[in-house]
C-alpha cells in the first residue's frame, strides 16, 4: 500500500502565519533629491524633471520625513545639502549610476543616440565647439549635443555635465582627464581704436589706455585673469562676464582687451597690440566621469572632441 505525501502546512485549527510586509523605499524621491543637489534651486529642477516646483518640494519633504533628517538649507543661493544630505548623496549617486547601468540592459551595445551634456568656457563653446557640430551630426545623427557654458567648473562627480572642456584640470573621485591643448592669450585692439587713441609701441605706454576685461569679483576660473596676471591693474572701462560681449566691445573701439587667439581668428577689424612683450599660455583639460567613458555616444563625442582641437591650427599639444 502506497503512503500519501501530506502537504506542508499548518496542523488542524491553526491558521497560516501573516507574510511580513515588505517597506518600500521611496526610490523616485532619490532623483528629486539628486536634481535638486545638481540644480541648486527648485525652479532649474522642476524644469529639468518637467514638473511643478511644489512637486519638487514635496517630494524632498517626503524623503526628509522617511530618513528623520533635515536634507537641504535654504539660502540665498539655493538650497545647501545639510550634514546629512552629504551622507545621502554618495548612496544617490551610486543609486543614478546603477539605474543608467539597468537602463542600459537590453540596448545594443554599440548605440549611438541620446543626449550628451557638455560644459565648456563660452568663447570655446562659440568659436570652436559649435562650428564643429555640422561635420559630428554627419558621423553621429542621433545624438542630442547640450552645451553648458558657465563661470565656474562643472561638477563631473555630482554629473552637472558628462563631459568638461576648461582651463583646468579638474578634481574628483573616478575622473577620466586630458590634456587637451595649449594656447596663446594676446592683446587685441579695433583699428578704429589704434586711430583715435594710438597703439602702444612699448610695454610702460599702456599705462595710456583703456581696457576691456572681465568682472573682476565674478571670476571663479583663475586662469581667466590673463589681462592682470599679464599687465597688472589697468584702466578697465567696460567689463562682461562674457568673452564674446568682451570681443564685440573690443571691435567697437571701446578699448583694447585680451583673448585667446582663437577668438579673434577671422576678424579682419583688430590687431595683435604688444605681441612679444605681453602674451599668456593656457592649457585645455578634457574630461570624463569613468562610469561613462565607454558609453558609446559619449564616447563618440569625447574622442570627436579631441581629433577637432588636434587638427586645429589655433592650438599646440
């Protein structure tokens, strides 16, 4: 006689222990919390995640309330991460970088679309940057280029950019960074500048003129005070945090002022003013968070950086 199997199970009038509930973190809260850290203020973040600035705000609160710890200060600039909003955001980061991972699961491994954000000095942006973009959309047709140009270095570590073009090498865990170029920082002036006030033959004349330059008190990027590190304190009659105002000034006649060379290639209207005496050298650093330098899009655009700035005549390695 065959034996029956009994099932597994409670005995006669005992009923089945209740399945302990599984606490769900508020993981969408987490991208709140990481564009308002990236963004600074809840109007920028509301409008890179497309919401309402209130939808912003209450998420962080919801998060805040979940850990019972304040995340943010608010302060005339922006919200500040608090003691605990620092703890919290390396966890973040490690979340964002592990949901690019999954969001990747499934593509092809050589896909070739989607956006790249870069934050670049404007006048590279302007100058060398945008003309170059026609020949990558030829190579490259599905790829979305942002450009960010700004005063102060982008944060890779915190992705304010995937990839950075500036004047210095920058700082942080698990960047990938290159020299990109050299290049030379002359004065220039308008010829209808060198007709009215005359062009300094020496180095002591240009106590006798005026200059354009930049907003001394919002400079953030050292390597941008060439006019001073050059010629000392000068007579500085008009001043922009933009090199481009700065140049069309320049060609005005408003004064003489100071630029890369690759600025005022191709204008016809101004001259090199003191060439030997006064001259500055500049590096270019390109860089990349590791976690995204073998992206395939990013890479396309990290690697057409780099062959664009070589096979340029205005820049030395």
């Amino acid at each position: 006689m065959k034996s029956r199997t009994r099932s597994a199970g409670p005995g006669p009038g005992k009923a089945s222990a209740p399945e302990t509930k599984v606490a769900v973190f508020p993981w969408d809260d987490v991208q709140y919390f990481l564009e308002l850290v990236r963004k600074t203020t809840l109007l920028k973040a509301a409008r890179r995640l497309g919401v309402s600035h209130t939808t912003v705000l209450r998420r962080i609160a919801n998060l805040e309330r979940r850990l019972d710890h304040k995340l943010f200060e608010r302060t005339q600039k922006g919200f500040v991460l608090t003691e605990a909003g620092w703890r919290l955001l390396a966890h973040a980061e490690a979340m964002a970088q592990a949901a690019d991972e999954i969001s990747s699961v499934g593509h092809v491994g050589n896909d070739l679309s989607g956006p790249v954000r870069i934050a670049v000095v404007e006048g590279f942006a302007a100058r060398i940057l945008s003309p170059a973009l026609p020949a990558f959309r030829e190579q490259h047709p599905n790829i979305a280029v942002e450009v960010v140009t700004a005063m102060q270095i982008a944060n890779l570590t915190r992705r304010e950019a995937d990839i950075s073009i500036g004047l210095v090498r920058p700082t942080g865990p698990r960047l990938v960074a290159r020299r990109l170029a050299r290049c030379d920082v002359h004065l220039y002036a308008s010829h209808t500048y060198v007709e009215r006030h005359g062009e300094p033959a020496r180095i002591e004349d240009i106590d006798e003129h005026v200059f354009v330059d930049y907003i001394e008190d919002l400079i953030e990027i050292p390597s941008l005070k060439w006019l001073r590190d050059t010629t000392g304190q000068r007579n500085v009659v008009f001043s922009s945090t933009s090199p481009l105002a700065q140049l069309n000034a320049v060609l005005a006649g408003v004064g003489i002022g100071m630029f890369p060379d690759y600025i005022v290639r191709g204008e016809p209207s101004v001259r090199m003013i003191l060439p030997k005496q006064v001259k500055a050298e500049r590096e270019f650093w390109l860089a990349i968070h590791e976690d995204l330098r073998n992206v395939p899009r990013m890479a396309a655009v990290f690697n057409f950086i780099k062959a664009m700035v070589q096979a340029d005549s205005s820049f030395r390695r």
